[in-house]
C-alpha cells in the first residue's frame, strides 16, 4: 500500500514538473503567449527558434503600469490602409482616443478597429504603441496590446500584456506599422521584451 501511495505522489509531482515548464510566465498572460509560441500549429516562431523553446522575455509584472485610460468614440471615422511591413495593407479606422495617465505624464493613444474581422473577433480593438524602450529593451517596431469593445467611457490598458508583431520573429509575416500619432514619449518597461533569434 505504502509503495502504492510513494507511486501515485511520484507520478502527481513529475506531472506538475511536466506542466510548469509548457506553461513558463508569472502571470497568465504570459503563460498562455508561451504555450502559444511552444504550439508549432499557433506559433509565428521559425522552426530553429521555436525547438527547446520554454519561455519569452518578459519584463517583470508591475501594477503600476496598468491604467484606467478615458474612452472618447469617434463614431463617423472613415476606414483607412495602415500601412504594413509588406505591400499589405490593413484596413483600419480609428475607433476612439483614449487619454490615461502614467508616471506623472498625461497621454493619449488612439485605438483602432479593423474592418474585415474575422468571425468570433467582432469587438476585437487594436492599441499599437511605441515607447522609449523600442530598439532597446523592446522590440524596435513597437508593440501591440489586444482590447475588447466595452461599454461605458473608460477603457483598462494593461501594457504587462504588450506583445511583439509576429513579425519580430519571423519576416514573413505582414505587420501593422505603428502609427506615430501612438507614440509614448516614456520607457513602457512592461510586456515582452526583444526576441534574441537563434
């Protein structure tokens, strides 16, 4: 019986080891991006890169960069082409403005709604941004962060869920470019970091 009970413990616990290093993060955001990146039919990684991956480089959760950021729609804005990392373009309009505090600075971001959705992604909203950690810490074509449409005039950013474009990690993904009216004249020091490719 006692080698009975030793076995099961031994089994529950290099189980648990198992599942802790698919779902590497200290948050669920990053749990779930690296699951996602570990997923060879989700992953944007290139083979090489994505072969003994177990974790992104995120920088450390901080509270303070999770802001309650004041929504003005703008309901009659016309869709126009971002412009793309490829001849692409993505058709865009700018859904509302939002303006948001943070390290003592005021703000303001515009974020964007697509126009051809895909099905179960209808109140998808787009926040691309770029900061002074861009080129350095960060990916250097800036970042994106995924909202949802929401009612009521006030919007949660949480920038420890930034994200890099597929295309920081491999080129043959087309990209949104981050429009310069989105620049954040601060270091964002939140979300993930810069790949280093293999």
């Amino acid at each position: 019986m006692r080698v009975l009970i030793y076995l099961i413990v031994l089994v529950s616990i290099s189980s648990c080891g198992q599942e802790k290093q698919v779902l590497l993060g200290d948050t669920e955001f990053q749990k779930k991006l690296n699951a996602e990146y570990k997923d060879a039919t989700k992953s944007p990684l290139k083979e090489k890169d994505r072969k003994g991956f177990r974790t992104l480089d995120f920088f450390k959760f901080d509270s303070t960069y999770v802001v309650v950021a004041k929504l003005r729609l703008t309901p009659n804005t016309k869709f126009f082409a971002m412009q793309t990392t490829t001849s692409r373009v993505s058709e865009e309009r700018i859904y509302g403005v939002l303006s948001f505090s943070l390290k003592g600075k005021d703000f303001q971001l515009n974020v964007y709604q697509g126009k051809d959705l895909q099905e179960g992604y209808e109140d998808y909203l787009f926040l691309p941004f770029i900061d002074h950690t861009n080129g350095e810490t960060s990916y250097g074509g800036g970042r994106y962060i995924d909202l949802k449409v929401q009612e009521g005039n006030t919007m949660v950013i949480d920038f420890n869920k930034a994200y890099n474009p597929y295309c920081a990690y491999n080129e043959k993904y087309s990209c949104p470019i981050v429009p310069r009216e989105n620049y954040l004249g601060i270091e964002i020091k939140a979300g993930v970091k810069k790949f280093n490719k293999h």
